[in-house]
C-alpha cells in the first residue's frame, strides 16, 4: 500500500526544499529543519522541480526568511488580487444559482 501523503506536511517539506534552492547551503537548511541532509535531498528529489518552477514563476511571490518591505507589499498585493478574483467567482456562482430553474 502506498503512503498517504498529509498536505500539511508535504508544505512543510516543500519549504524547507525552497529555502534549501534558495540559499545553496542544504547541511545548515537540513541542521535547522532537524533532519539528516540525505532526508533533505530526497525531499529536494521529490519536490525540487515542482519548487523551481514556482520560483520562476513572475507571477509568484515568495517570501524569503526575512522579507523586505517590498517583497510583503508584492506578496499583499498578489493576495487582494487572488481574494478579488474569488469574490468574483462567488458572486458570479451566486447569481447562477438564483437563475438556476431547478429549486429543491
């Protein structure tokens, strides 16, 4: 049987893979995590292209461990922007719904 993956924890994984990408050093990024660098390097297996693409990605802003102000205004500024294409969904599901001519 297959592993069950639990999302939070692949989240987890992924960050540390991104920060891993990110800074080069795998022995310290795996020291601070509290696992063994091959641990690391598997999840950097696993995950490390799904990783790279979204750090090419212009349209994704990722955070570093210590963000500078413009990095938290893009990354607030891409989330108003998603939370506004949301509230359009809804709205637009909301007003299928009240045409809808099915009524339970």
């Amino acid at each position: 049987m297959g592993k069950k993956k639990i999302k939070v924890l692949e989240d987890v994984k992924k960050n540390y893979v991104r920060l891993a990408l990110e800074s080069g050093n795998y022995s310290s990024i795996a020291r601070r995590a509290g696992i063994d660098r091959s641990t690391l390097s598997g999840w950097i297996q696993e995950y490390g292209d799904e990783i790279r693409e979204r750090m090419e990605d212009p349209a994704t802003v990722i955070l570093s461990t210590e963000p500078t102000k413009e990095e938290l205004k893009a990354k607030y500024e891409q989330a108003v922007k998603l939370l506004g294409e949301k509230e359009l969904e809804v709205a637009m599901l909301r007003n299928l719904l009240k045409k809808s001519p099915y009524q339970p």
